[in-house]
C-alpha cells in the first residue's frame, strides 16, 4: 500500500521524530502518549522541551506589562516574632 504525504505532513512529521528523539523514546510511544483519551501531557508526565516551556511563560506573561509590580516584602515580614 502506498500512501502520498503532502510537504506539510511530512514537515510535520519530521518535528515529531525531533520531539520523540529529544525524549529518548520511539515515535509510535510519543504518538500514543499525545493522543490516547486521558493521556494529557502532565497525566503521561511527558516533559516540555526548553523551546515549549519559553513559549508557554511567553504566552502566560502576555498582557501583563501593565500590571502594578509586586509588593516589597523582606523575610522579616513573612515570619512572626515567635519564628525567630
């Protein structure tokens, strides 16, 4: 049987292999664990590469540059007189 992929596809494929490769594992357990029902990524424990974690951060720090910076706490502040 011949199946014919377009570029894309292909392309895709290719970044998968890279991605699988990267975890040390075969590309069919890679697969099964992205698509079987219940197999999220934390729930399969598959860890992000450092280009996805940089892109999630980038993502969840999007929109915040307006937001007013942190309050000023020291050490001393978060523990009672008791704790010391």
């Amino acid at each position: 049987m011949v199946v014919e992929l377009n570029a894309k596809v292909v392309e895709l494929l290719k970044k998968l292999e890279e991605q699988a490769a990267d975890r040390k594992m075969p590309l069919e357990t890679y697969l099964s664990l992205m698509v079987e029902p219940g197999s999220a990524r934390a729930q399969a424990k598959v860890p992000l590469s450092d280009e996805e974690f940089e892109a999630l951060l980038d993502e969840m720090a999007e929109g915040s540059d307006g937001l007013p910076p942190l309050a000023d706490i020291s050490r001393a502040d978060i523990y009672s007189e008791q704790d010391r």
